[in-house]
C-alpha cells in the first residue's frame, strides 16, 4: 500500500527562537529611544523617614513632605492581624480532657 508524500518536518522552536530575537529588539528599541526629564527628588533638609511615620498616622506638620494619609490600612491591618494571632492561640489550645 502507498502513502501519500510528506513535506519535511518543521521545527517550531525555529520560530520560537525568532519571536524572542524579534521581541528583545523591540524592548531594546523602546528602551534606547525612551527619554525622561530630570528627577525631582525630596527637598532639600526634610526627613524622608520622618515623613513616612507622619503619613502613616495622618499627621500633618510643617516639615514633612506631604503625602497621603494612611491611618485607616494602618488600624485594618492591625485588626487583621490581631484576629490571626487570636485565632492561632485558640488553635494552639490543649483541652484538659482531650486525646493525647
């Protein structure tokens, strides 16, 4: 019985291999012609550090850099906590009478 003919076999990781070349070109183009303006960095003699504990407690002062408040993710995430610690105590329980 014959067959019918079959054209060579074709290896997809050849265009695997391609579309990666293809695509690292492009990232690389858009990389090279990307232009940015000058950073504006902090003022200058105001605490970075000082400025996050004030935002996070949603206190406003002359000088901190102003941010946003943060105070309710702040008492959530207290909260959340707490319970997950609550709830691990009350796993870690031993019942007097319970099976060793």
């Amino acid at each position: 019985m014959t067959t019918r003919p079959r054209l060579a076999e074709f290896d997809r990781s050849v265009v695997t291999g391609l579309a990666a070349v293809v695509l690292f070109g492009l990232m690389a183009a858009v990389f090279l012609t990307a232009q940015f303006d000058q950073p504006d960095g902090f003022p200058a003699g105001l605490s970075v550090v000082k400025s996050i504990g004030f935002a996070m407690f949603d206190i406003s002062a002359e000088d901190v850099i102003v941010g946003e408040g943060f105070l309710a993710a702040f008492l959530i995430i207290a909260i959340v906590l707490d319970a997950a610690l609550d709830g691990s105590l009350m796993l870690a329980e031993r019942d007097e009478g319970g099976e060793e």
